[in-house]
C-alpha cells in the first residue's frame, strides 16, 4: 500500500512551460523529500522539507511544504529538456528509520 | 569512495531458481536499506539494517527472501525458489546516521534488475 499519492502520474511539456507536481497523503510526516530518478540509475535527492510550509528553492525547482506536513509539490519554471526524469516524493514518519517513497510522476521534456 | 555499489546489474533466472544479490555501501554509512521496484512506480521498501543489525522488515519481505549484513559492511539479498512476481529492480541505499543532526538523506546505486522467466 502506497502512503503517498503523486499526480499526474506522467507529464509531457514543451520546453519553457511551467509545470507543478503534488504529493498527497493521509499521513503526517516529519520530513519529506523529493527525488530525481534517470533510466537505469538509483533516485538521487533533490530536497528535504522539515518545517510545516517551508518553501525552498533549488534553482528553477521550488518545493513546498504543506502547512500539515501531509503533503507537498514541486514546481519547475521554464522546464528544460534535461528536467526529464522521474520525479518521486518521499516521506518519513515521525519516530520511523525508513522511508516510503511516492508513486512518481514521469516527466518528458520536449525540445 | 564510488558511492554504493551493486551486483549484479543485470540478472535473468528460472522461475524456481534463488538469486542472490550483493550492495557495498558508502564505506561510512551505517544504515543499509533495500528497496524494489517495478516499472513506473516508486521504490518499495523491503528492509534496512543499522550496523549489522536488520530493525525493520516490511510485509513485502515473504519468507523466500533473507537480508543479510553480516559485518556491517555489504549486504546480500537473496531470494529463494523464484516467481515471476519477484521481476523488479532491486535497490540499495545507504545513509549515515549519527547523534547529531540526521538529514535522512539516501544514496542509492543503481539496481539489480531481476527477471524471473
């Protein structure tokens, strides 16, 4: 059973467009972070949110946090084509060693 | 330090046959996990070890599979008598947890792929 539900499950844009992607789930996190998987490689960690609402930025990437530490998006501004990936959430409950990862959400970027 | 290590990469078995995969973490690292995942979806975690201790065994873990981090150090997964439905990739990550500030962040390698004909 997945804890985190990611939307869309796979996304196609042209280069330059804006795109959000949303994590939700009904459980309470007390860390929650997103990761960047390519074909045939392990995910590897853009952020960690911590802070109910905390916002950060990495470039043209800005990750929130929700105000209930339940949920999170990701939004990318003036896509390129190597933001191509899949792109997964990841939360950890409060007082848990292991992390469960989202359902992804596939992202194509076209030049 | 190349980061984790695992093999092999590829791996294509018999339904009914065991297969046996090996993770060399971060040399540093103490945590050791195992996730799978199959095509499109997210990883789902199997195990994860602190030291040479395994504390956290999901329900995914049939007792055809066995983890085992006998010195701390690698880990093998070994999966017995095989079915198609163990076809995944199998992730290692490793992670450095101390007294202090933990920042939960995994490295993975990248992956066993397991086919069971």
């Amino acid at each position: 059973t997945q804890l985190l539900e990611q939307s869309p499950q796979f996304l196609s844009i042209q280069e330059g467009e804006n795109l959000t992607v949303y994590c939700n789930s009904s459980s309470v996190f007390s860390s929650l972070q997103w990761y960047r998987q390519e074909p045939g490689e392990g995910p590897v960690l853009l952020v960690t949110v911590v802070t109910g609402g905390e916002v950060k930025k990495l470039k043209r990437l800005t990750f929130q946090f929700g105000d209930a530490r339940k949920d999170s998006s990701l939004h990318i501004t003036a896509a390129q084509p190597g933001d191509t990936g899949l792109y997964l959430c990841a939360g950890r409950e409060s007082g848990a060693n292991n992390l469960f990862f989202g359902t992804g959400t596939r992202l194509t970027v076209i030049p | 330090d190349t980061g984790v290590s695992q093999d092999p990469r590829h791996k294509i078995t018999k339904r009914g046959q065991n297969v046996t995969f090996r993770c060399d973490p971060i040399s540093e690292h103490n945590r050791l996990y195992w996730y799978r995942q199959t095509l499109g979806q997210g990883p789902e975690f199997l195990t994860y070890f602190q030291n040479e201790a395994q504390l956290e065994k999901s329900r995914l873990l049939s007792d055809r599979f066995s983890a085992e981090r006998p010195k701390g150090s690698f880990s093998t997964l070994e999966i017995q008598r095989t079915e198609q439905g163990d076809s995944a990739m199998y992730l290692c990550a490793s992670s450095l947890r101390t007294s202090g500030y933990y920042t939960g962040e995994l490295f993975f390698g990248e992956g066993s792929r397991l086919t069971v004909l």
